[in-house]
C-alpha cells in the first residue's frame, strides 16, 4: 500500500501560530469558565510552546553537545 505524501507550503512554526490564533478567535466567542473555551486556550497555549521549541530546534545557533574529551 503506497502513502500519499504531500510537501508543506508553510514551515511547522507557522502553522502553529496560526492553530493558535485560530483557536484564540474562536475562545474569544465563547462565554467564559466554559470547558469548550478552556480546550481552546490551552491547544493556543500549546500551539505556542510548540512552535517556540521549533524555533529554538531550528536556530543556527542551537549546537550539538560536545561529547569525548576536549
């Protein structure tokens, strides 16, 4: 059985910023202390750090660790 793969138009941290600001517009039209909000902001919350590790990940200046003696 073949997979069907697809290429990304937009890098991952992008993506997540936008789940993110999606997911906040859409709590902003809920009542509030309501657990359908709550679920919300928390996948916003976590699209967040997500795409901040991404971001740390990616950076040119994230080095590997210096294993062996130096």
């Amino acid at each position: 059985m073949k997979r069907h793969r697809f290429k990304q138009d937009r890098a991952l941290g992008e993506r997540l910023i936008e789940e993110a600001r999606l997911a906040r517009e859409k709590s902003g039209q809920l009542p509030a202390g309501t657990a359908e909000r709550e679920e919300l902001l928390k996948k916003a919350r976590e699209a967040d750090i997500t795409a901040h590790i991404d971001e740390w990940l990616t950076s040119p200046g994230l080095q590997p660790p210096k294993w062996g003696a130096e």
